[in-house]
C-alpha cells in the first residue's frame, strides 16, 4: 500500500489537518481520499498545452461521477 500526501487549499473534511493523505490500491489501481474513500483522484478528460507536452488537472471525483480510465493509476517503482 502507497500513501500520497497533498497540501490542499481546501480541505475535504478536516479543516484543522494540514495534510490529507490518499491511499493506493493495487486491485483498482486507484488513489483514494484516506478520510473519504468515496473520493478518488483522476485526471481531467481535457488536455491542456504544456510547451511541447500536453497535461491534465487533477481533481477529486466521486467514483460514479467519473470515467473509470481517467481513476486508473499505474505505480512504477525500481
């Protein structure tokens, strides 16, 4: 299991907690909201210019609000 920390300017649940920490699942290959694990991390369907790359933002998504490729995650570890 992964854990991922974040500081967010807005805080999901806890507005005392400076950190919100997601959770990573190998079945689902997915990145969950450790305190709300409704929440998942994905990327959005549109593609932004990044100089000669391209990027997408990242948002919280509840799971049936959400393409299921756009949650999937592929963790690379050496």
């Amino acid at each position: 299991m992964i854990t991922l920390r974040y500081c967010a300017k807005k805080q999901i649940q806890d507005v005392n907690q400076k950190h919100q920490g997601f959770v990573y699942t190998e079945e689902d290959q997915a990145f969950r909201l450790k305190t709300d694990t409704s929440y998942y991390l994905a990327v959005t369907s549109e593609t932004q210019k990044a100089g000669s790359w391209v990027k997408r933002p990242l948002q919280l998504i509840q799971c049936d609000e959400a393409e299921q490729s756009l949650m999937k995650w592929t963790v690379v570890s050496e």
